[in-house]
C-alpha cells in the first residue's frame, strides 16, 4: 500500500518505510470529488444551472437543460488556471505558485421542433459536451527542520561503531502533480407542453494523474560530519468509466423555474496504476544516500528504473440536486442549486484486498456532503453582468485535514446576433496538510493554505 499525504492522512497505520505517493484511499477521494470547469457563464453564476438549463456545460448535471434551448448552438473556452500555495512546516513558510492553460470545456447543442402540431412534446434537443471535472495539477515545495533525523546511517558504513547521523539539520520535500479528470456527455431532452423538461445522457469518464515525490534530507553526526539523502517515488493513474444523468425542469410560472436531477456513481471499471514504489533494501522508491565522511554513494535503482503495476476498480458517490430559480422577464435571474452525496460508498474492487481502504472510507468519511450554488445575472442591452457563490462541505469527517471550500465569481457577456462572448474570473481557498513522515506519529504534518484563481473565455455561436 502506499503512503497517504493530502487526505487521509490519520487513517493509516500499516505503511511501509518512505512510502510517500496517494493512498488508495487518497485516491478514491480525489477521483471523486469534482470542481467542475464549465463555460464562462457558467463558472461566473457559480454554477447554478439546475433549474436554468440553456447552457452547455449545465447538460452535465441536468440533462433536461439542453432542451431549454431555442436554437441550436455551440461553444468553447479557453481557461487560464493560477494555484498559489502557502506551506507552513515548523515555523518555516515556504511560497509557491503554478500556473497551467486549458480547454475546460467544448459542446454542441442541437434543437428539433417537432414536426407533429399535434403532439404535446414542442422539441427535443440533442447535446454533446466535453468538460474538465477536476484539475489535479500543482507542484509545490516544502522545508524546514522537524528535528527528526530518519536516515541516521550510511548502508555501506562497515566501520566499527557505524557512524549515526541523528541530528536533523533541514528536510526539502516537493510534491508534483499533473493530471486532470474529464466527462463527454451525450445527451437527449425534450420540451412537454413548453412546461416541462425532460433530460437523459450518458456520461464517458477519464481520470489521468501523474505524480512524482522528491524528499531530500540532511543529518549530522554531532561532530561536523553530515549525512545526505535524496529519495523519491513516481506514480501513474489512468482511469476509465462511465455515469447515467436524469433530469426535469417544471415551469409553473414565467416567473418561477424548478429542476430536479441525479447523477449516479461513476462507474471507473478500470484504472491502471504505474508506479516506482517497488521495494528494494526496506525503500520503497528510488533512493541516494551520501556522508561527508565516508567514501561511496548508495543507490538502490538502476536504469531504466523498475515499475510495478495494478488494475482496480473505483466506484464513486452519487449526487442528488434540487434547484430552484426566479426570472424577471428578460432583465434578469436569481438561481440557487443544492446538492448532496454519501461520500462513504465510495468502493474500491480489484485482484487485491480493498477491504481496509472500504472500512476506512464508511468509518472517517461523510454521508451527507453538501454543496450550494448561488448565481445570478442581470442584463442591459447586449450585455450581461453576472455573479456568483459555491460552497462545498470537505468529505472528511476530520476538519483538520481539510477545510470546506467556498468560490466566488463573477463575470461579463456580450451577444452579438448570430454569436456571444463570455469572460469570468472564479477565485476560492482550501486549507489541508500534507503528511510527508506519516509512519512517523510524533512528526507533524506539513499545513497547506491553498489559493486557486482562475480565467475562463467563452465564444459561442448560434444556427
């Protein structure tokens, strides 16, 4: 198994020595949670399509808003994504910033009146949408000195007594991920009495993450000899599955709009892991140790370094959303969403035994998350301003190891006769801990206050 950092981080007590890379743990939960990145509309509303509909990226979460469209239509966007993170590591802060260039999303939507005047069903539409649902990426470093020294000794020393470098002089950790999940939606929904919406689609879901750990740490002997070692691991993860999405929105007045929607699991049938965590002289990763007074380097890898792999599993918590929005003619909106999952029926399933992990996830996670969006939007001529609020509960039952997370947004249209143009602005803050000597209890965790802003432009166009 391998070390838990950014999550589960006291839930583990059978790890092995250095292990540093995501817990299976770590990764049902991040596999699972999701920060969906839409079309600039929509991020600048918070996300608060529920009950709306009539934006490509809201097909996702409530199919039947694809038939809320008048014409057929479509979008893509171009993201711009800045991470700063602030680690606090005995007493020493250290500053980091990444920054990345996405295509978050990109979708078509197209309506068809229907041709019987007799029937009660006005249209159906038909969507195709691609999304960013998570971005795993950030690379950041940590260091300071927790007054432990782990690697206390040189494995070829033959001297008589072996020299013991156990005073702990500086630790420079630095954690690297790149990686992102997605979903292709292919939706069909159609319009009842002008009333009522119906919505279905089938969901295609990618998640790939890559991460590299480096740990280098210094010691000394006491008596001006020091000790230094480099140990690293590297981890690959790239999953497939699927998902289910119904929906309906009710139009009981012009004035009031209600919506509906679920989202099942997704289905990740397979997930297949790389990884150097390969156990070579009680270090499970790529290792280098070097003293000032001692002639000769230790390494434990050769080139091309040795992988070990898995497949597994991953099924992730469904999702139930009500929403509710308030219309005021062509002037403006109000919407708001919630939602709710479990996150306890996360199940892991595989040729090895998740049964710990399984146990782990009912036992230290939460059944009742929630998450809230607030958006609105006010228009005057051809141009729209907008704004808006999300909050989302952490899914651990320990709020020390992660805060909720709250976004704010805002945003600016304007639409031209056959297109529009959308630009938003989404900034939100985390706190969690990062664990680097979790088989250690009496060395603290490393706390993260983490930053995220983010710039999404959106053209579209109508036919």
């Amino acid at each position: 198994m391998k070390k838990a950092i950014p999550t589960l981080l006291f839930l583990i007590s059978t790890l092995p020595f250095y292990a540093q890379s995501l817990s299976y743990e770590d990764l049902g939960i991040l596999f699972s949670q999701e920060d969906f990145r839409g079309t600039a509309r929509f991020n600048a509303m918070g996300g608060a399509f529920g009950a709306l509909g009539g934006d490509i990226s809201a097909i996702y979460g409530n199919p039947a808003g694809a038939a809320v469209f008048n014409h057929s239509e479509i979008s893509g966007s171009l993201a711009i994504h800045s991470t700063d993170t602030n680690s606090r590591y005995y007493g020493a802060e250290t500053f980091n910033d990444y920054n990345n260039f996405r295509i978050p999303q990109f979708g078509a939507v197209f309506v068809f009146d229907n041709p019987n005047h007799y029937s009660q069903w006005n249209k159906f539409s038909v969507g195709l949408s691609y999304n960013i649902t998570n971005d795993y990426s950030n690379s950041y470093t940590t260091q300071g000195n927790n007054g432990y020294a782990t690697f206390t000794e040189h494995p070829y020393d033959d001297r008589m007594p072996v020299s013991r470098y156990d005073v702990a002089k500086q630790q420079v950790i630095t954690n690297d991920l790149k990686g992102y999940s997605s979903v292709f939606s292919f939706s069909f929904s159609g319009n009842y009495k002008k009333s009522f919406y119906f919505g279905a689609s089938l969901n295609a879901h990618q998640a790939d993450l890559v991460q590299n750990t480096y740990l280098s740490e210094q010691n000394g002997d006491g008596n001006g000899n020091a000790l230094f070692a480099d140990f690293d691991q590297s981890l690959s993860e790239l999953s497939e599955g699927f998902s289910l999405s119904f929906g309906l929105i009710a139009k009981p007045t012009e004035f009031l709009r209600l919506g509906l929607s679920y989202q099942s699991p997704i289905w990740y049938y397979t997930i297949t892991e790389e990884s150097t965590i390969v156990e070579v002289d009680g270090f499970e990763g790529a290792t280098v140790i070097e003293a000032t007074d001692f002639e000769g380097t230790y390494t434990n890898y050769s080139y091309p370094l040795e992988f070990s792999f898995l497949e597994y599993s991953l099924q992730t918590p469904s999702k139930v959303t009500t929403s509710i929005a308030c219309v005021f003619k062509k002037h403006g909106l109000i919407s708001v969403d919630y939602s709710l999952r479990n996150f306890q029926t996360i199940e892991l399933e595989g040729n090895q035994n998740f049964s710990s992990e399984n146990r782990a996830f009912n036992a230290f996670l939460r059944e009742d998350v929630q998450s809230l969006k607030i958006g609105t939007e006010w228009n005057f001529k051809e141009w729209s301003f907008r704004g808006g609020y999300a909050y989302q509960d952490a899914p651990l039952q320990n709020t020390n190891s992660m805060s909720n997370l709250e976004t704010y947004s805002l945003g600016l249209g304007y639409r031209m006769k056959q297109s529009k143009f959308d630009i938003s602005y989404q900034t939100s803050n985390r706190n969690e801990v990062y664990d680097f000597y979790g088989q250690y209890p009496e060395i603290a965790p490393t706390k993260l206050a983490i930053d995220n802003a983010k710039i999404t432009a959106t053209i579209s166009f109508f036919f």
